[in-house]
C-alpha cells in the first residue's frame, strides 16, 4: 500500500491526534506539537549548517526525542500513549552533559549577550526562542491535558543547551558576543 501525503482529513480545519480524536488545527495539542516540530525544522537547518560532526550528531538526536515528544503530546489517551516511545531522564542528562563539556571551553558570563555573533550563533538563539515557545504552549496544554512531564523538563534544557551551543558557535567559528549594556 503506497502512503499518501495528503489525506483530505483536514479540509474543514480539524486534525486527528494519535488515538482517533478529532480535534481543530488549533487546538493547544497541536500548537505545541507543531511548534516543537518548528524547532525540529530548524535545528535541521543548524545541523546541515555545522561541519561539527559531535554538534551534527547531537542535533540528530535532538531532532529523534523532539519527535517523541511531539508523539506524546498528541496522544489522546493514555492507551494509546503506551505504544509510543518514551522520553527517558537520560535524554535530559544528555543535554546538561554536553552543557556542561560546552560550558568548559567557553567564557564565564557577567552579563547578558545580545543575540548574534556568528550566523550559525544567530541560528540557534532563533531556535532557543522557538524551544522556548514551545515550552510556552506545553505547560498551557499541560494545565488541562495529561501527558508525559518529561516533554516539558526535556523543552526546559534544550533551551539551555541552545543558548550554550549559540556562544560554541560565536567562540569556535571566529565570531564575537556582544554584551548587553543597558542604557540607564
């Protein structure tokens, strides 16, 4: 059976999460699974940016739990949550292990940094922005839907990750950080 990418399901403006329930496209589930999938989009556009194989590799990996997550937020159900794979506080320590290796080459800060320094710094505050709107919509959704709380502390960290990965960028590609100096 060929797999068909358009299904004619959504025409009147509804979407099925993973379960059967129908639901309005804008239904808090899928603004925050479909911005998570924003940000997966553009972590893609990071990694086919970087020549950095580890940075590569890891945005890889990123891009695979932000897919499970996304899973897990669209799930109607808790049976139907149970087939779908599962974020693990691995995936969390992953982040703040690689963190934690970026943090050690770099500067220690004193201030805040304007967003740029580098195109591909300039790319991954955009994503962190992104990651964090998408934290933004999944506690909403949260508040009234039951799904996995990992999705939330996963979103919380890889902002984190981004913002360090934003200053590797600035540092090891020959860019600069701009320190915020607010005029008083």
């Amino acid at each position: 059976m060929e797999w068909k990418i358009y299904t004619k399901g959504g025409d009147k403006g509804e979407t099925a999460l993973i379960g059967g329930t129908r639901v309005p496209k804008f239904h808090q589930r899928i603004e925050a699974y479909g911005t998570i999938d924003e940000l997966k989009s553009y972590l893609g556009l990071i990694r086919d940016l970087s020549e950095n194989q580890s940075v590569r590799a890891i945005l890889f990996e990123i891009q695979d739990r932000l897919f499970t997550a996304e899973s897990l937020i669209a799930a109607d159900s808790v049976e139907s949550a149970e087939r779908l794979p599962k974020l693990l506080e691995e995936d969390v320590e992953l982040l703040e292990k690689s963190i934690d290796q970026m943090n050690e080459t770099l500067p220690s800060l004193s201030s805040f940094i304007m967003p740029g320094g580098h195109p591909l710094a300039s790319h991954a505050h955009i994503a962190r922005t992104i990651c964090r709107r998408a934290e933004r919509l999944t506690i909403k959704a949260s508040r009234e839907f039951s799904f996995d709380p990992l999705c939330i502390k996963y979103l919380n960290r890889l902002s984190d990750f981004l913002f360090v990965l934003a200053r590797k960028f600035a540092h090891e590609l020959g860019g600069n950080e701009v320190f915020w100096k607010p005029r008083i």
